[in-house]
C-alpha cells in the first residue's frame, strides 16, 4: 500500500468514527471504527467496527449503519477532498471478542496443565472455526478460534472431478501466476479466482488476480475481493509466470488478455462452460459441474491444501449462485455434499445467501416496477423476455454490474421456458441474458449470437439497436421452443 492510499485510509476511519459519534440515534450501540479495507481501484471501502452490547444490540446497531450508509458517506463527502468517494459498506470485526476468548482459552490451558500436566491435549487453532450465522465470514489473517478439545471439521467431499496432472503441474509451477476471470463477472467466477489465489499463496505463490470489469457491491463484500485489480492497474504489477483463466474462455478475458498472452509463459485454463472450445495444452473444462467453484475445490484438494473459513466461503459463494441458491436443475447430490463440507470448514451459508440474493439498493428496487412493467410473453406462452433501454438504465443509477439478476422476473412466469433480459449497455451495444428451465439449450442461442454459456443459462453482447437484437433474439428463442 503505498503511502498516498495509506494516508486517504487513515483519515476516512478517523473521519467516520467522528461523523458516527455525532450520530444521534438510539438503535446505534458504543461503535468503535477498528479498520478501514480500501479496493485497490478505490472505488470501494470495508469499515469494520465492534459493537459493545449483547448480540440483539450488536445485530439492531449493524442494521442501522447499513440503512445509514448513505447519510455517512454523504457527510464524508464533505470531509475529504477526493475526486471520486469509496462506495462504504460497513463489516462486523470479531477480532476483539476473538483476542479477549484467545486470553480465556490461554488461561483455561493453563490452569488445565497447573491441575494435570499430562491428562489431555487441549487443541487450539488459530485458523478454522466460521463466524457465527449471519455474520461476515473471518479473514484468513484474522483467523478464530476453537475450543479446547476441538477440532476444525474438515471436508471430505472428494466429488467426480480429478483435475488433469499437466493443469496441477502447471499449477505447482507457478510463483507469479496472474489469474484472471470473464468480463461482467459473477459470484462463481469471483470466488473461483479468490479461492485459487488462496490456494496458490498456500503454495508459496504470490498471485495477482484480474477482473475486466469493476466488482459489484455484493461481490466486493466476499472476503479479499479487495485484492482483485482492474485491467488497467496491471503494469507495474508484472511479469507473471503462468496465466490462469477461470470460468471462461480465455477471451472473454477482455481487457486482460494481453497480459495473459504476451506477459506470462505459460496459459491455463479451468472451466464448467461447454461452450469454451480454447485450444490449450494445460486445460480443464467440466461441463457437468454445477459451478468452477466445484473444479476449484477439487484443484485444491489435490494440491494438498486444507480449507479454512475464508476459502470455504469464496468456493460458497461459487457454488450458491450458480445453482441458484441451489434451485436450478444443475444442483446434483454431489453439489450438496460440497456444500455441506463448505459450510461445515466455516462457509456462512445465511451471510453469503443474504449478501447474494436479498441485499439489495434502494435504486435497484425501484428499477424492479420498471422491469416488470417491461415483460413481454410470446403469444404461445414459452417466451418472455424484458428489454431495457440505455437512458433507463442510465437514469436509474443501477450498475451495469448489477442487471443480471433482472432476468430471473421473466423466468418466473407460470409456462415460459426461454426467458431473456436485453440491456442497451450503450447506444448500438447489446446485452443479453438468457434463462430456460427444461427442454431448450440457451448456450446454443448465445452461440448464434456471438456467445456461450450453460444449457439453462447463457449470456451474449450484440451488436445494433436494442429493437433490431430483440427482435432477432426472440424469433431465435421461440424457433428453438418450437422445435421441442
């Protein structure tokens, strides 16, 4: 961090620990600021604080920060001198409950060897109890602990994946590797990057990992999302020696793939898209896993290395979103099992669902009504699809980020089986997103138009005005129902 960032971290945590003390509000607790996290793009901020009190006082005080962001950053906005302010989003910080049960459990160790020297071994591990239901998930650095005579649970799911020895040898390789993922980016291909990282920086490696696209609010809440650096950012980071490409076909690496061909020995790739026809020697593509998340997970197993809280929540996270909350067609018993094993290593199933699937801004719920009042159903029922126009978009205040999800409303109309969400992400410029449930293959709908994907769910950007793309998506996407 070099000093510029540093000082500008400083001073947003001295700044909102003042503008929280003014606060006057009785459903805010003693709040102390312990910390403040900046992404490296500076385009958002983690505030973590402590709350004294009991945990219905803890949980009432966390919401209203969170309904209170807003208000806080507007009056740091009048604070600091900054072109652009960091999105906040404030995180519950353990460290000093964790530090005051270290000190307990020390003690208790003590008295236990004073009493009977020999008697038993008390366990204790800095690195694997989760966080408690509902809470953000532990950092890898900060750690938890366990108590005496316990042990971290461990994940013995071993699933039907076993990655090809010249990716692992690849891998094994690797100090330096640059490790890079899709343009618009999802929770699978952002927690299956993390978790690599992680996985490789337990190696011995020093990762660098690369987004095309800016992080949404809820992906930047997943632990060490703050890591991941933006195309631009790349050069003074280099040279790398091997190149990894997650959830995708290398080239929807967009702006990254310069560096992962020209700046790196060596390229790998690992994906569950049965679109992705790369042609590589160090590649490993799953059509039949649920999510990356799973082939991540096995890359690590056979790495030899043990999960802990902040890695089960990334391959989570992964897993969560691409099966739907483990509602879409993908979720096989093997899916579970992973989850389970996840969740039993530390993974905070409510946090990481909330986070995902029920946080949501007020501009993004306003922008629902206009949505919904935007479906349109084929006349035969089988197709519905929404269309958004870029001045919509524009003067909603919704990230382009974050307008994927929007697809999941014509989805849910009793009878459709193709359901699409076209954004004009720019005049001439389209995007779509496509859904089904049962009998037709959307990856092959995006394969017509330019892209690829899943059989149930796929994506595509087209060329031409947002009425021209519609209307050659839905005569595609009701010649494919016709044809089942």
């Amino acid at each position: 961090m070099n000093l510029r960032v540093e000082r500008l971290r400083e001073e947003i945590k001295r700044e909102i620990s003042d503008i929280l003390r003014r606060f006057k509000d009785p459903r805010i607790g003693f709040v102390t600021v312990t910390d403040v996290e900046l992404s490296r793009d500076l385009e958002h901020a983690k505030v973590f604080v402590s709350v004294l009190g009991t945990e219905e006082e803890k949980e009432e005080t966390m919401k209203t920060l969170t309904a209170a962001t807003g208000y806080v950053r507007s009056e740091l906005g009048q604070r600091i001198r900054i072109r652009r302010l960091p999105e906040l989003v404030f995180v519950y910080d353990h460290a000093v409950e964790r530090g005051v049960r270290i000190t307990q459990i020390l003690h208790q160790l003590h008295a236990q060897e004073t009493a009977a020297p020999v008697s038993r071994v008390a366990t204790v591990a800095f690195s694997g109890a989760g966080p408690a239901e509902g809470s953000p998930p532990l950092s890898s650095s900060s750690g938890a602990v366990v108590e005496p005579d316990t042990v971290l649970p461990t994940a013995d799911w071993s699933g039907d994946f076993a990655p090809p020895a010249v990716v692992l040898e690849a891998l094994r390789r690797a100090r330096r590797p640059l490790i890079a993922c899709h343009e618009q980016p999802d929770p699978d291909a952002v927690g299956s990057m993390l978790a690599l990282g992680g996985f490789l920086r337990a190696l011995g490696a020093q990762p660098t990992m690369v987004c095309p696209d800016p992080l949404s609010r809820s992906l930047f809440l997943l632990p060490e999302a703050e890591q991941i650096v933006l195309p631009a950012q790349l050069d003074p980071l280099g040279p790398w020696d091997v190149g990894i490409v997650v959830d995708c076909d290398p080239i929807r690496t967009a702006a990254a793939l310069p560096y992962l061909q020209q700046r790196t020995q060596e390229l790998v790739n690992i994906d569950h898209h049965g679109t992705n026809d790369a042609d590589l020697v160090a590649r490993w593509v799953r059509p039949e896993a649920a999510a990356c998340g799973e082939l991540i997970y096995a890359v690590g197993r056979a790495l030899g290395v043990p999960l802990n809280p902040t890695l089960a929540t990334q391959l989570f996270a992964a897993l969560s979103a691409d099966t739907g909350s483990f509602r879409f067609s993908n979720t096989r018993p093997r899916t579970l099992r992973l989850a389970a094993a996840l969740i039993e290593a530390g993974a905070p199933a409510a946090w990481v669902s909330h986070v995902l699937f029920e946080e949501k801004d007020w501009n993004y719920v306003r922008l629902i009504g206009a949505v919904v009042d935007r479906l349109q159903l084929s006349p035969d029922g089988r197709v519905a699809w929404a269309s958004l126009p870029y001045d919509l978009i524009q003067q909603s205040g919704v990230p382009e980020n974050e307008l994927d999800g929007f697809v999941s409303y014509p989805r849910m109309v009793g009878g459709v089986e193709v359901a699409m969400l076209l954004r004009e992400i720019q005049p001439g410029t389209v995007r779509i997103s496509l859904r089904s449930h049962e009998r037709v293959d959307v990856s092959q709908l995006a394969v017509r138009l330019g892209g690829g994907g899943h059989p149930r769910a796929a994506g595509c950007t087209v060329a031409g005005s947002l009425e021209e793309v519609e209307r050659r998506a839905v005569e595609l996407a009701q010649a494919a129902v016709n044809q089942r």
